[in-house]
C-alpha cells in the first residue's frame, strides 16, 4: 500500500491546498508569539528550558512537561529584537514597500523533540497542527530564524531541507506540482521518498525542475557541516566562521604564554568537532591539554536527583588541575552544568575540608556560552565570583538607535499575542501576573525592564540579540531586491480570491547569497561564499561583584582582515583577574618558569609541556624566562657566571702599557745597551791580540746581529697588523741564521787553524777572511730562502681567534704556513746543531785563545733554549705565546753574548795584562 502511494505521489495535484486538515491533539506548546503579515519570518528562540522526562512509552508524551519552567531572562532579549526590527521595516515604506511582514516565534526548549515539532508548525500551522499539511494560505513563511545552537539549527535544517516543492521552469511542460499532505512521513522514509522520486523523473526532466524551501538563518549556530556542501544548501549564519574563533583562542594562549590548559566539552558531536580541531592546533603552538572533560549538561526529570543533573559527587577535573586557564565550549546550557559543578566543588570542600582545589581559574568560554548567570544564581545560589575574570568570544556588536527606548515601552500587557512574557515577566520581578499562585506577590504591572540588574536583562544589545537583528534585516533586504527584481507577485488563495502578496521561499535564495548593506549602526551586513557573516570577533572580560552582579567589558577584538597571526587584538590594562591570583597575568603552566641561565629538559612518560630546568651548558646562555633551549653567545662575547647575559670578550694582545710589555721593552733597552758596549769596547781594543787573534771581523758581525736580534723582539709588542706580521718571524729567523753562521765560521777557522800549524798541514791556504765569509753568507742565504719562499706563498697576516679563550679575543698574527714557520726553526737548529758538534770537538785544542770551549757552551744553553721553547710555545695562548718567544729570544741571546763574549771582556777591561802577543806566546801547549 505504501509503495503504491510513493508511485501516485507525482500525479497527485495540488488541490490538496483546499482540503480540510483533521484535528489532532498533539504535544502542547505553551509559548507562541505570531503577529499576522503579508510575509511571515519564522523563528526559533531559545528562551525557556523545560526539564523533560524520559520517555516512558507508557504515557503520551503531551503530559510528560514537567511545569517548572527555567526561564533564561536575558535571552528574552533577542526575541525583543526579532520584534524590533520587524517593526521597523513596517514602518519604513522605502524598505518593502506596499508588504507588511509578521513574525511567528516558538521556542525549542533545548530538546530536539519539541524542536522538529515547532519547526513542523512554522510551516504548516493555521489552527490546529497537522504535520505535512499546507491548509490554505494562511501564513507564507519566507524564512526561519534560529536556532541559538548547533543542535537546534541541525533538528531544524533537518525539517526544512525535507520539505521541496519541485515545480517546471517551462510553463509547457506537463509536470504537475505536488505537495505533501495529510500524512506524516518520518525522516528516513523522506529520504526514501526522494530517492524514489529521483528515479521517476528521468536527468533530462530533473533538471527543469527548482527546489523550495524557507531559507534558515541562524543567530548562534557554528554548525559548519550543515552548510558546508549541497545537504542544507538554504542554511545560512548570521554568525562569523568558527576558524577565527578558532585562531583567536589560540593567539590568546600565546599571548599570555599560557601552555598548559583545560579543556571541557559537551559530550556531543559538536564538543568532539572542537577537540579534533583544537587539539592539533594546540600540539602546533607548543601547548598542551591538562586534561579533556566530556560532560553531559542535559537535564532529566528523574526520582534520583544526582541521575537528573548527570553529575557525580566528586570533584570535577579543574578544581584539582594546576591549569590556571580553562577553556570552555558549548551552548548556553553548558552554564547550568558549571553551576552544579560549582556547588559540588564547595559542597565536597565542606566535607573534605583538607582536601584542597585551585578556585582561581582564567575561564576562556567560546562564542556558544553566553552566561546565564543570573538565573543559575538565582535558581542554584552559587558563589558568582568564581568566575570572575572569565575571558569570552563574543559575536561583535553595536548599539542600534531607539533600542533601549522600545525596551522601556515594553509591560505584561503591552500585546496580546506575546506568549513568553508572562513567564519572562514573573521569573524576572519575582512576582505573580495571576492569582493561582496565593503565596507569591502580585505584580503591578508598572514594573521596568531598566529596573532589573544588567546580568538579569541588559538594555544594550546583547551579540545575540544583534545577530537577529541583522537577520531580520538579511531577509528584508533579500526581499527588496526581489521586489524590485519583479519577483514578488499576487496569488490566488483557496477562496479564489488574489492574496495580496507571495513569494516562493527558494526564491530567496539567490537573493540572500549575495546580501551586502549597512544595518542603522554603520556596520556592514555581508555573508561570505559558506553562508557565514564576514565579521570578526569581540572579546570581553567578566568583573563581578560582591552584590552578585556582573559585568561585560570589551578588552579587544578579533579582526579577520588583519595580517596572518595579527587577528587578535587586546588591551591588558582593562583586563580585571580573578582576585586569588598574586600575579597578573596569572601562569598557566605544567611547572613554574624556569629562570635565566636554565633550559628545559622533557620530563620522561609526560607531555612535552611538563619539563624539569636544568642549568645550561658551559658556553651557553638563557636570558628570558622558560627558554626552550640554551642558545651560545656570538663570537665575540662569552657568558657571565650566572649563565643569563653574554659580555663582550676582552682584546688579548701584547700591548706596550701592560706590565709584561715594559718588562720586555726594558730588556731589550738593556741587552741591546750591553751588546753595544761590548761591540764598542772591541773596535776600541781592535789592535789587541785577543780581538786580533779572534777574527775581528766575525765577531763584529756576531755581535751586530745579536743586537738585531734583541732589537727584532720589539715586532712582537703591541697589536698586531700587517706590517708587523710579515717581519716579526722572518727578521727573528734571518738576523738568528747569521749569528748562529758567524759562530760556526768561527768554530770551523779554530779547528783549521790548529790543523794548519801542524808540519806539512795543506790546510794553511784555506784559513783567512774569505772562507769565513763564505760560511757566513752561504748558511744565512739558505735562511734568507726559506723566508722569501714562505712570504710568496702563504705569508703571515693579521687574525683573530675567538674560541680558544672563553673570555678573550686573541689578536695575532696567523703564521700563513705553519710548516714554513717550522723550516725556519728547524733551519736554526740545524746550524745550532753544527755549531755545538763542531765546537765539542774542538773544545781540547791547545790554544791559549781557543773559543771553541765557550762556542760549545753557548750552543748548549741556544739548543736548551729553543728546545723547551717548542712544547710551551704549543701550550700557551694569547700574549703569553707572544711572551714566551720574547723570552725565548732573549734567553738565547744574552746565552751567546754571555758565554762567548764575557771572558773576552774580562781580559780587555780586568786583565789588560794578558791581552798581549807574550802571554799569548808563554801561554801556548
């Protein structure tokens, strides 16, 4: 049977429009507002909240209302501002002229059975209800607003996306419209029925074919699946894209450094949506969760009163957490789970006195919660100022003209037709507007809204309230521009007779795609590509009082047109902290801070957040608090001893005012003085025989490049440049090779003089001036070589090195060729080496003058010298290299002007007497 009537379905005609729709008597609605028009705005409140019973199946479910309403009085307001702005388009001609518009109000209770109801008689309601059943055309809904949210929105995106009208485009074509009615079809059979539909109508014929249906605009719905694609293609938000919001909570956190957080949820769809989206964006930011609550805030009628708030008698995860800043999403209706949280949390700490709970929180509540305070104070008598400080996410909003004078034009009897106020009315003054209830006071009726404190009502617009405003607006303006598109028309209703205007609602749609205007406060009113409002975001700051009232301040904004990272905006200075906490802004952390000169080392089986601070390694510095890592100083710098600052390294050269310096300037003053007061007290007994009987002209020669020598230690003073580096090693070397030449001339002309006296002894021609020379100039030119080979190649030059002392910067001269510098010494050594080997053997000559004894012992104190030399040069750095070569220098010299030239002198100055042909001649073996 019902198959056969799906295969009729398209043949039915729309005479059904005139049939008369049975009675019924379904579930009752006790709260219904509808003011008549020639268009009609459905909506949605979210205004009372009914504590329903489980269904039993063993009762109807029309006496399963439990009459104890919760009134939310402040959400009276947006129905107020539904009102307000109709009418104001009622009363400006300009805005749709020659059509009045009406309204019709129903609120969902916060269940979804009583949603898909209510949505069911926005559609199809006269007199009675009859789901399905279009019974003449009494009211033409063009649009719904609602709902506040996301569950709400989806049960009634579910409703009015089932409910299209195919009807031709070609006024020829044959295809005959149909409605549904008299019979109530479920969802899954609808789906069914579509389906079915579908394959009736061949594609060719389909796509002739337009859908209809009432345009959803939803003031407090963040839902992005129900129109994010093609199944609710008429749903659109009169609130801002959630993923602003979304970057805002995080800019937040980073903003105030706060990486360890709370977060708590429904546990509902929409609650899981936000933790697979916030959760990675958190891992990204460095931030961690400190736990995840999941909570069911729905509320039951049941004999076992803790079943009914579904909260279990312990206390709830952030009272124990050390998380400062806890996050919360949801709707509304999530504040009554929070109340009761609140007063298990004190009931357990009268229990439990010793067991402690960390009351001062940063509460950080998305756009969904708007706080119902008052009423769950009321209702609860909960501590208010727990929450104080809380940091919401509020729709943007303005305060629109004559606003606040219609609020204080409102009274129990100013319409008739308004079915929330009496409610709203007695919950709000506390007060009776009938005489059933004998124990409660009378209401005069000359109460005023303005008279109740702001958290109970405010008179300025709420962001809620604003969003329903500019609903309102969005369909009115959709409606203009169809009016002067042509459009709107005249219809004949059941009488025959022409109604005075209809519009089909998908007609809408279109319209309302590409809606821009600036509502009466300046603001622009635009829905994006996804049906969402371009705007951005406000954010406030909750201060309570000791007379548990409260307020909302704006402490900064959300822009989406900013730069990437720069949406959020927000001024500290406004921002009043929850009064426990001893600094502002509060932490948020797994563990405290750690200080300067300390890095973080992740705690093993925690999150990455939890970290112990360990002091930073040797080199290495932290100078802001809870670095991530220990960074190095520049090259130029090292840390202090606290690890938290780098300072400057100090210049290390050999400069000419330190104290190592004048020493050595001195001393080269003073063996430069000696070397010339020897080399003068020789030319001054040149015509001695002691002068005379060791080679004048050698000894001249030696004592000249001593002189030199000591003089070249002065090239390794003072900061070291270009000049300075190309000299310092060479002349050292060079003026060193021919003295150690002139030595070994020396030595060599000893032995062959001795060699020559002996009878037949060939070896006479070979002594004289010319072969010491010889020995001179051809020892010192393989030096001179050496020296001009390293400077062409790999000359030495100015540097600095910064690593080997920690706190110093060494200025010197890089060597260019370290192997060069090594042949220059090595050189050195190897005419040492000969010198000393020639001298040891020719140390036992019998010659009264011989040299060859003192040549020796010079030899062993150069060699000495120079050996120790190499191991402490390698070991020291800085100027104390500089230091040790200059003492190696000097060392070496004065060992060779000391041991050669001292007896010498001791006879020409002490004992003139010996230094004459006669001694020389008595004296000889």
């Amino acid at each position: 049977m019902l198959l056969l009537l799906l295969l009729l379905l398209p043949n039915i005609v729309s005479q059904g429009q005139s049939a008369k729709c049975a009675t019924n008597h379904p579930v009752h609605v006790p709260h219904e507002w509808y003011e008549p028009g020639d268009l009609v705005i459905g909506a949605m409140a979210s205004h009372i909240y009914y504590i329903v019973r489980m269904v039993s199946f063993k009762k109807h479910p029309s006496q399963h209302f439990i009459d104890a309403p919760l009134v939310l009085t402040k959400f009276y307001q947006q129905i107020l501002a539904l009102v307000f702005a109709v009418d104001e388009i009622n009363e400006n001609p300009s805005t749709l002229p020659n059509v009045s518009l009406g309204f019709h109000i129903y609120d969902s209770y916060y269940d979804s059975k009583m949603t898909y109801r209510n949505t069911l008689d926005l559609l199809f309601k006269s007199h009675h209800f009859v789901p399905n059943y279009r019974c003449g055309i009494q009211k033409n809904v063009i649009g719904v607003i609602g709902g506040l949210s996301s569950d709400t929105s989806w049960c009634m995106a579910n409703v009015l996306g089932l409910f299209k009208i195919p009807q031709p485009l070609n006024k020829r074509d044959k295809t005959k419209q149909y409605i549904l009615c008299g019979i109530y079809i479920p969802s899954s059979l609808c789906m069914f029925t579509v389906s079915l539909h579908k394959r009736m109508f061949p594609p060719s014929q389909s796509k002739k074919l337009l859908t209809s249906g009432s345009s959803q605009i939803s003031y407090g719905s963040f839902e992005p699946a129900i129109n994010y694609g093609t199944k609710f293609p008429s749903f659109y938000r009169m609130v801002p894209n959630e993923d602003l919001q979304y970057q805002g909570i995080i800019q937040l956190l980073l903003h105030f450094r706060w990486k360890w957080v709370g977060l708590i949820t429904p546990a509902n769809e929409a609650g899981e949506r936000f933790l697979q989206t916030i959760e990675p964006m958190l891992f990204k930011n460095g931030i961690c969760s400190a736990f995840t609550e999941r909570v069911k805030p729905n509320i039951h009628y049941n004999s076992n009163l803790l079943e009914m708030v579904d909260i279990k008698i312990k206390l709830p995860s952030f009272t124990t957490s050390k998380a400062n800043a806890i996050l919360l999403h949801g709707g509304s209706r999530f504040s009554i789970w929070l109340a009761n949280a609140f007063i298990v949390m004190e009931f357990t700490q009268l229990l439990f006195p010793q067991k402690k709970s960390h009351e001062g929180k940063v509460w950080i509540t998305t756009t969904q919660i708007d706080f119902i305070l008052y009423s769950l104070q009321k209702k609860f008598n909960f501590n208010i100022r727990i929450l104080h400080g809380a940091i919401s996410f509020a729709i943007h909003s303005k305060e629109i003209h004559n606003f606040k004078d219609f609020l204080q034009r409102i009274y129990p009897h100013w319409t008739e037709t308004d079915g929330f106020i009496q409610d709203f009315w007695e919950d709000a003054f506390s007060c009776s507007l009938s005489n059933s209830t004998l124990s409660a006071t009378m209401c005069t009726g000359e109460e005023m809204l303005e008279s109740l404190p702001a958290p109970f009502f405010e008179m300025s617009m709420t962001g809620h309230s604003y969003s329903v405003y500019n609903a309102v607006y969005a369909l009115a303006h959709a409606l203009n521009s169809m009016h002067l598109a042509g459009a709107i028309r005249k219809r004949r209703d059941a009488k025959g007779e022409l109604s005075p205007q209809y519009v089909d609602p998908w007609q809408l749609h279109s319209f309302l795609q590409r809606i821009s205007f600036n509502n009466s406060a300046g603001d622009e009113i635009a829905l994006n590509e996804y049906g969402e409002l371009a705007a951005g975001f406000d954010i406030t700051n909750l201060v309570t009082f000791p007379n548990k009232s409260y307020v909302r301040v704006k402490v900064g904004s959300l822009d989406p047109q900013a730069p990437p990272g720069k949406e959020l905006s927000i001024n500290e200075d406004r921002i009043k902290w929850h009064r426990r906490f001893t600094k502002v802004p509060p932490l948020s952390l797994c563990n405290a801070n750690c200080h300067p000169g300390h890095g973080k080392k992740k705690k093993e089986g925690e999150k990455f957040c939890c970290y112990d601070c360990d002091p930073c390694p040797e080199g290495m510095i932290s100078n802001e608090k809870d670095m991530e890592t220990c960074i190095s100083c520049p090259a130029d710098q090292y840390p202090n001893s606290g690890q938290d600052l780098c300072i400057p390294k100090i210049p290390n050269f050999l400069a000419f005012d330190e104290t190592l310096a004048i020493v050595s300037t001195s001393s080269v003053l003073l063996f430069s003085m000696i070397t010339i007061l020897v080399l003068s007290i020789f030319i001054k007994h040149r015509n001695t025989a002691i002068v005379k009987a060791n080679n004048q002209s050698l000894t001249y020669g030696l004592l000249i490049s001593l002189l030199l020598c000591f003089l070249s230690s002065l090239l390794f003073i003072g900061k070291p440049n270009m000049v300075t580096c190309l000299l310092r090693q060479t002349a050292f070397g060079i003026v060193f090779s021919v003295a150690l030449s002139s030595i070994l001339a020396k030595t060599i002309l000893v032995v062959l003089a001795f060699m020559a006296t002996k009878p037949g002894s060939n070896m006479r021609k070979w002594v004289g001036k010319e072969l010491a020379y010889s020995i001179v100039f051809s020892c010192s030119i393989v030096q001179v070589g050496i020296c001009v080979l390293w400077l062409a190649t790999s000359p030495p030059f100015p540097d600095v090195d910064m690593h080997s002392m920690p706190e110093e910067i060494i200025f010197l001269c890089n060597e260019g060729s370290v192997s060069m510098f090594y042949c220059v010494l090595g050189y050195m050594g190897f005419l040492a080496t000969i010198s000393f080997t020639v001298a040891f053997l020719a140390r036992k000559l019998p010659d009264t003058f011989n040299e060859a004894k003192f040549i020796t012992f010079s030899m062993l104190v150069f060699c000495s010298v120079w050996l120790s030399f190499i191991p402490t040069y390698l070991s020291t750095r800085g100027k104390y290299m500089v230091a040790v070569e200059i003492f190696s220098i000097f060392a070496s010299g004065a060992g060779l002007l000391a041991c050669i030239f001292t007896p010498k002198c001791y006879i020409i100055v002490v004992r003139p007497d010996l230094n004459n042909r006669e001694q020389l001649t008595q004296r000889k073996v």
